[in-house]
C-alpha cells in the first residue's frame, strides 16, 4: 500500500439471539489471508476505486450476502472508526454496520460462527484489528436506542410471547426488566398497529400457555415509545 492510500473496509456486527442461554452471540469470520490469517474477525470488505458497490449500505449488502451469509431482520449502520494503528498494513478506517438476525439463524459453512457476546467483550476471545472496540461501541448503541425503542424484538422469534420479548430487551440492556413494563409496551404497539395477536399460543412444559404475537406489515424501522424503559423499571 502506497503512502497516499488508505485502507477503507465496511465490517459487520450481527447478532442474534440464544435459545438456551438467552444470551446475545455474534457472528465471526475466519480470515482468509493476511494479515490474521485463520483468526476470527468480523465479517467485511474492502471498498475500493475497483469495488461495484455503489454507496456504503451497498456494501454492507455485499458483507451480508458474501461474508456473512445471513439475511438481517433489521440494518444500520453505527459509525466510522479510523486510526493509523488499528492495521498492520497502514492508515485504515472502517464503517461498521449493526445486524439484528432471528435466533434461529445457522452459519452457513466452517468458516462462520457465532460466538457468545460476552466473550468478545470482555476479552476471553480476542479479535484482530479493532474489531472488539466495533462489537463494543455496536453494543452501546443498541443498548441505548433499546431503553426507548422496540429493536430488542428483532432479536425475538418471528412469533414471539411476552417473555420472548422481554428475554430479548434484558439481552440488549444488559440487566433486568419489568414485566409489566414490557407488557404495557406490547399493548401501545398493538394499539398502533405495528404488532398483533396472531391468535395462537406456546404451550410450554412448564406453565401456563402463552399468547402469541408478530409484527404486522406496516410495522417499519422502530417504535419509539415517550418513556424509558429503565425509567419504568425504576418507578419513575
């Protein structure tokens, strides 16, 4: 790479949902050359004078579509992060994408995997570049646009119960949720017609049947609700 060259890629953190842990994983991918090679990293492409891709949400399409091998039930991009030392080959920056995939998403071949969230995090597994501080700052904005928005239920099945729902939101917060909050949440989406009662319901092992929702088709982007969910949760 010449000196007045900079290394652009467009990276992906996708997450979904586990079954049995409850807990968020991300999907990573093994890299196929240097540098890193064979290590696990976020999905991502070069963009370039040569690439096709004709905008940045393009590309993020050619990440999913290529790299990462999933369809996302929700997309948006987080930021750009840039420095001289975050790349072994030069000055380099990346603008990285958040995906939210349906829990019962599988990597499509050996060189896919999802790895629990917290391992990333907190640095038993490490990555390459500065792909943990991506998955961190992903995390943060998630986080926050879930206190007030229904992106957690992009992480939920299809179908999903209230439970489900409030799995999803404690996954994305990080920490416990009311569940009458959540409950009173669902009604003012139903109420503005952005979910509905599909008129079925889970039977679990254990308890009682649960009722059944989905989102309907004028259901688009997010809700925003005019009171925090934590501020809920505190009584406030």
């Amino acid at each position: 790479m010449s000196s007045a060259e900079v290394l652009a890629s467009v990276d992906l953190i996708a997450l979904r949902m586990d079954a049995e842990s409850r807990q968020l994983h991300v999907l990573l991918h093994r890299r196929e050359r240097e540098p890193f090679l064979g290590q696990w990293a976020l999905p991502g492409v070069i963009v370039n004078g040569s690439t096709r891709d004709a905008n940045l949400e393009a590309a993020a399409h050619r990440v999913l579509r290529d790299k990462a091998q999933v369809l996302p039930r929700h997309l948006e991009q987080v930021g750009t992060e840039g420095s001289a030392e975050r790349d072994p080959r030069g000055w380099s920056m990346s603008t990285y994408y958040l995906a939210l995939l349906a829990p019962d998403t599988e990597t499509a071949d050996d060189g896919l995997r999802f790895a629990p969230l917290d391992e990333v995090l907190d640095g038993r597994l490490a990555l390459p570049f500065d792909h943990s501080q991506l998955v961190r700052l992903s995390i943060e904005r998630l986080a926050g646009k879930s206190v007030y928005t229904s992106l957690p239920l992009y992480l939920a099945p299809p179908r999903f119960t209230v439970l489900d729902a409030l799995n999803a939101a404690q996954a994305c917060l990080g920490t416990t949720i009311n569940n009458t909050s959540l409950r009173k949440r669902l009604e003012k989406m139903k109420d503005a017609g952005w979910i509905r009662d599909t008129g079925e319901k889970n039977f679990p092992k254990m308890g009682r049947p649960q009722q059944l929702w989905e989102l309907t088709e004028e259901a688009e982007g997010v809700f925003v609700f005019d009171r925090s969910l934590l501020a809920d949760r505190a009584g406030s």
